[in-house]
C-alpha cells in the first residue's frame, strides 16, 4: 500500500478520454458500414442461389439460414450505428 501511496498515479486528461471514445466511435460507425454492404452481398448471393436449389428442402433451408445471418448482420450493423451515436453524445457531454 505504501508503494502505491508513494507511486505516481497519472490519469488521463479529458482530451485523452475524449479521443479514446472519438476512436471507438469511429471504428463503430465504420464497422456497421462494411457490415451493411456485408448483408447486402450476402442477401444478393441468397436470391441467386435460391434460383439455383428452388424445390430441394435442404437447399431452401440453407438459403432460410442464410437470410437469418444476413439479418443478424444486418442488426448488428443498427447496433454499431447507435454506439456510435451514444459515443458521440458522450463525448459532447465530456467536453462541454
């Protein structure tokens, strides 16, 4: 305990936090993009090769699969959309 008394603690300025979060946000927005053009591309390779198994039971299931991952996709891009807007109005708050 007294090494910890005697040590230095430096914490981080309201400018580090408020870039650190800056970034987070950043990576989030760009994350739900590339997750956005994911589930497109996914739902486009879906309605081709449903043309593709249409009648066999087991392919439909597949591309029912499919539609389900695109949309957790597709959700999971909403999510990083509103972290980054909760990020951004943290940091407003932080810096006022």
């Amino acid at each position: 305990l007294q090494y910890l008394l005697r040590k230095e603690i430096n914490m981080p300025s309201i400018q580090d936090i408020a870039n650190a979060a800056y970034r987070l946000g950043d990576d989030a927005k760009n994350l739900a993009q590339r997750s956005a053009m994911c589930s497109d591309s996914i739902n486009q390779h879906s309605s081709r090769l449903l043309a593709v198994v249409r009648g066999s039971a087991s392919g439909e299931q597949a591309v029912q699969q499919i539609g389900a991952a695109s949309a957790a996709i597709r959700e999971s891009s909403v999510r990083m959309l509103s972290l980054d807007s909760a990020v951004r109005a943290f940091i407003a708050d932080l810096t006022k």
